[in-house]
C-alpha cells in the first residue's frame, strides 16, 4: 500500500507545487502561503503517503501504548521547535519545525514495525518514484512561464503533468494495481475512441 499510496501523494504534490501561482491566483492573499512553506508541506504529506498502513499496523497491535508515548514526545519536540524557529524564521519556521517533527515521529514508526514485524514500506520502487517525483517538480517549475498564469494554463500544465507522471510510473513498473489501473483506463479510452 505504501507504493500506491505515495504514487497517488506525488502527483497530487506536484499538481499543487506546479500550478501553485496560478491557484494562487484564484484565492485571497490572506490565505496564500510562501511557497518555501509550501514545499515543506508537500514534503510532510509525501512521507505520510510513503508510510503506508504503518501506523494503522501499530495501532492495531500490543504497541499501540508505545506509539501514544511517542506521539507526546514528539510532540514536545514539535513545541520547542516551534518556539525556537518561529522567531528566527517566522512562518517557514513553523513548517521546518513541523517537518522535523514528523520525520522523527515517522523514524520511530518505522523502526518499531521493522523490529517488531520485520516489515518495512520501502523498495524498488519506491527510490524510482522518488526520482520521479523530484525530476518532474524540477522541469514543470522551470517551465512555469511557458504556460499562461490563468485557468486554460493551469489545466495544460496539469494535463502535462499527468500525462509524464502515468507514463514513466507505468513504464518502470513502479507498482503491480497502479499499472493495471492505468492499462484499464487506457482500453477504455481505446474502446470509447474506436
């Protein structure tokens, strides 16, 4: 599940972290964030997708008592993070305090189902994805002016961005039901066409 789970918080954070200026465009500054900010938060979110059923293993388990202790440390953690960056840095300080946070609170999930289970998310796989995701957020930033910034723009560069990320996950075979799903869709669109 962690595969398919991060495939589907990839594109989703690259959707977001590509178009941002254009959706910027459409809502009030009041509620706009740096994109620093932004990057970490998409950032945050990638690691929760690429845990999985993780934490619904522990949950569910006799170390359930053990993760509630790690979420009150973790969340101290996060406090004095907080109170120590947010001054420095303001807003981006609360996001890096945030993300340190749930790098440690995702570290000490994962080493406890290692250990107690001898299971862990990560393979192949996943380190192909990830040069995917990195590769694709590189290019469709550095091409943000070659689209125009209203919503035709926004939904040929989303196009784009679909289209490149299906085809390179589908053709590293990243992962089994995602790559059946996307044969599916395309018979599908074959048979509607022809």
């Amino acid at each position: 599940t962690s595969i398919t789970t991060l495939i589907v918080g990839g594109v989703i954070a690259l959707l977001i972290f590509c178009n941002v200026e254009t959706i910027y465009a459409f809502i009030s500054n009041q509620y706009q964030l740096h994109l620093q900010v932004l990057f970490l938060i998409c950032i945050i979110k990638l690691l929760e997708s690429s845990l999985g059923v993780t934490s619904a293993i522990l949950y569910n388990s006799d170390y359930y008592k053990w993760l509630l202790l790690f979420g009150v440390v973790v969340t101290v953690i996060a406090i004095l993070l907080n109170s120590w960056l947010i001054p420095i840095y303001g807003l981006q300080g609360a996001a890096m305090a945030s993300l340190s946070a749930y790098m440690i609170y995702d570290a000490i999930k994962l080493f406890w189902v290692k250990r107690s289970f001898g299971l862990q998310p990560y393979n192949k796989g996943f380190f192909k994805l990830i040069v995917i995701i990195v590769l694709l957020g590189f290019f469709f930033r550095s091409t943000v002016s070659f689209f125009p910034e209203n919503l035709f723009g926004l939904i040929i560069r989303s196009v784009f961005i679909l289209i490149s990320y299906g085809v390179l996950v589908y053709f590293n075979n990243i992962s089994k039901p995602v790559n059946d799903f996307l044969r599916s869709q395309w018979v599908s669109i074959k048979n509607r066409i022809g």
